[in-house]
C-alpha cells in the first residue's frame, strides 16, 4: 500500500466497525475513522486516528467529506439506508466502495451502478464480512469441481455466536419482505421460512431453514448458477415460530411498529464479548447438481462471523489500496478469487464429496 492513499471506516463507532479498527490497527493501517455520532471521535483520540462526524443526509455532503479518500469502508446499517447516499457519493468523488452488508437490495442497487462505476474508475464491492466472503468463495469452489451445474444450496450455522444489534434490526426489517430464492435466473420471492431440509454440517444432520441470505444474489454473479437456495440452522420448533410470524409481516412495514422493534432491540440486546467470539465457530455447507444429477458437496468451519468480517472488511480494503485495474461492480471471490478463503480466521479448510 503506498503511503499517500487514505481511507475511512464510516460507522467506526457500531459493534462491527469498532472490531473492524482494532484489526486496521493491528496490520498497522491508520484509516480515518467517521461516522454520525460523537463517539468516533473519542475512539479515533484513543487510537491515535484522525476522525470526522457527518451524517448521510445528502449526496454532496457526503462527497464533500470522503473527497481524496481511496476507499470507503462502510460499516453502517441498516445498510437500506447508508448504501445508496453512500454509493452515489464514492462514484461521484471516484472512490472505491465497500460494506458489510448481507442485504439483496443492496447487491442489487450496486449491480445496476456498474456503468456508473466503470466511468468513474471505482469499484463497488458490498458483501465484505461474513456475508458474503465465506459463501461466495464456497459457491465459486463448487462451480469449479461441477462447472455445469444448475442447482446450488448453500447453509450456515454457528455455535456459540449471536448477531450484533444492527444485524437483529436488519433482520426485522428482512421479515417484512418474507424469503427468497433464485428460480431459472430470477429471484423469486417465496414465504418466510419457505422449506426446510436436514443437513450435516460435519456434526451429524440439523434441521435448517430457508432465509433470504445475500448468495441468492451475488453466487449467481459469481458463478452463474440459475437456480440458488440458502438454508439456516433452525430446530423445528423455530421454524414453527417464524411460519406464525408470517402473519404479522404486514404489521412491521408499519414504521412505528418497526421502529417500537428496534428501539426494543436497543434496550435489551447483548452482542458477543470478544470471549464468546473466540470460542464460536461458524459451519458452511454447499451441494451443486447438474443435469446428469451428478453432486458435489463442500464443506468447511471459520471463526466466529464478526471476526471474520473485520479481517474481510480490512482484507478488501487493502488489496483495493493497492495498485490494481479494478473498476465497476464486483462480488468478493470475483475480486479477488476464490484464494481470499485461504486467509479467513479460523478457517478449516474445505472438504468435498463427489457422487
């Protein structure tokens, strides 16, 4: 990384962005830290780190902040709300683009900037963390043992983790626009909790769900594949729970219902101490089929997902600071290749079974 680029971790005060500096930090990256409280100030003080605080209120004012900056680190969510401003501002004042996001909108959104992008010079690569670096260095992997394949399901589940309170407000807004998979080449909306299947994980077969994760539209990106289906590790019971909750999704697009939620979320939630991560592991499956029915399937263990999403975050950040002729929309793997699992904390390796 040559000296005279810079850039900025926006959100560097959130549960996230605060594990994203410590791991800057650590490779000894001084990033400017930002974001729309006070509070980055005195972390970026601590630290020895320059700071800003600005809101995204508008396109120009965010361009007039992140002027002269390389890359943007965007660590603030809901990502619904942060991503569009701040994309529009990076394409506009040629900055590249990243964030931790595992919403499809927000994939989406980016895509349909890729012209934009390639005028401007910049990348755009959403997804950084562990949604959706794991997964989509896993859909890539299986595409190469089966580069025919038609059919590709993927599942995540995790021991002794739980999300931050930004990933739990982003997940109640999700409830409101139910479940999702990718048909023939579409994304097609399905009902929340839509089916459920028994997978092993290399610990004997669980019960996992359906859940619209970020693959069902970046694997397709990456690898082509038309057909794409994401489980989660839930019991059955769970799964029960959430069919009920299907018929309070038209409450929460209610904003002050959404909002009661949220600020519901504020008061009670707990995320993981930096003890807890370290004895938590997330578990990754994949199968692809083609025609012929021939399967493929892989699988593999990580660290828990917000260290592994602080290294991601990082990790992009500075291959994007070096010298490179990168420019447009882009998914992790299609970045920088599937290589980019080599390196993920706590990573096992990953194991296929060909039938």
């Amino acid at each position: 990384m040559t000296s005279d680029k810079k850039w900025m971790i926006y959100g560097a005060n959130g549960y996230t962005g605060q594990l994203v500096v410590k791991e800057a930090i650590s490779r000894g990256l001084k990033p400017v830290l930002a974001g729309r409280s006070t509070e980055v100030v005195a972390i970026a003080s601590k630290n020895g780190l320059k700071s800003k605080v600005f809101s995204l209120s508008s396109i120009d004012k965010v361009r007039t902040q992140i002027e002269g900056f390389d890359v943007i680190a965007n660590c603030a969510g809901p990502f619904s709300a942060t991503a569009k401003t701040m994309i529009q501002a990076c394409i506009q004042s040629k900055v590249h683009y990243i964030d931790i996001t595992g919403e499809i909108s927000v994939y989406d959104y980016a895509n349909q900037q890729d012209n934009e992008a390639l005028s401007a010079g910049v990348v755009l690569c959403p997804g950084v963390g562990s949604d959706v670096i794991p997964t989509d260095c896993l859909a890539l992997s299986l595409k190469e043992k089966c580069p025919d394949a038609t059919h590709l399901t993927m599942a995540w589940a995790t021991k002794g983790s739980k999300p931050s309170k930004g990933t739990a407000k982003t997940a109640v807004e999700g409830l409101a626009h139910g479940g999702k998979i990718r048909e023939n080449g579409v994304i097609k909306k399905v009902p929340l909790a839509h089916k459920e299947r028994q997978i092993d994980f290399g610990y004997g077969p669980i019960n996992t769900v359906t859940i619209p994760w970020g693959d069902i539209f970046t694997a397709y990106h990456s690898t082509g594949i038309p057909n794409i289906e994401f489980y989660f590790a839930r019991s059955k019971k769970s799964v029960k729970k959430m069919r009920k909750q299907r018929l309070f999704v038209g409450l929460i697009k209610i904003n002050w219902v959404l909002n009661f939620i949220k600020k519901r979320i504020d008061k009670i939630w707990n995320p993981n101490n930096a003890d807890e991560r370290a004895s938590s592991k997330s578990y990754f499956w994949g199968e692809v089929k083609n025609k012929k029915g021939d399967i493929v399937v892989a699988r593999f263990t990580t660290s828990d997902g917000y260290d592994l999403t602080a290294w991601g975050t990082v990790e992009v950040a500075e291959h994007l600071l070096q010298d490179h002729n990168h420019k447009g929309y882009y998914t992790p793997s299609i970045l920088i290749g599937k290589k980019l699992m080599d390196n993920m904390p706590g990573y096992s390796g990953i194991e296929f079974d060909i039938s």
